[in-house]
C-alpha cells in the first residue's frame, strides 16, 4: 500500500526523499508507524483494510484461474 505524504520525509531504506504530494512507498510497520506518528504521512486504516481485503481477493481469483487451467490441461 501506498501513503500520502503530508510533509517532507526521508526513506531510510534508500534515502529517497519524499515531499507533501507524493505517495510513500509500502515500507515496514515500523517505518510507517515512526513517519505517521511524525505527521509525515496520513494512514487510513480502513484504506489499509480495504487494499488488503482486494489483494486476497485478488491472489484468490488468480489461483482459481491457475487451478482452472491445470484442471483442464490435464482433462486433454
């Protein structure tokens, strides 16, 4: 998930820096915790569970699609 950033910020992964406007990249809880409790991004916990619930629903589509097509590869 992506974070709006709401004020000047420096990734330390990379030492990108990030200026209000730009979307902060998905980086580890802890990192996200420091930069939000900062007031450098805004998180949306409902925006969070609404991505996490899509990507699940996401990985499942797939691997039913992935099964489908093993299932009829191999009724061939």
């Amino acid at each position: 998930m992506k974070y709006p950033v709401i004020a000047e910020c420096v990734d330390v992964r990379d030492g990108k820096r990030y200026f209000p406007g730009d979307q902060f990249p998905d980086a580890n809880d802890e990192q996200i915790q420091r930069l939000v409790k900062a007031g450098c991004l805004r998180f949306d916990p409902e925006a969070e569970a609404a991505a996490a619930k899509a990507k699940a629903e996401e990985e499942a589509k797939a691997k039913a699609e992935a099964e489908a097509a093993a299932a009829k590869a191999k009724a061939k």
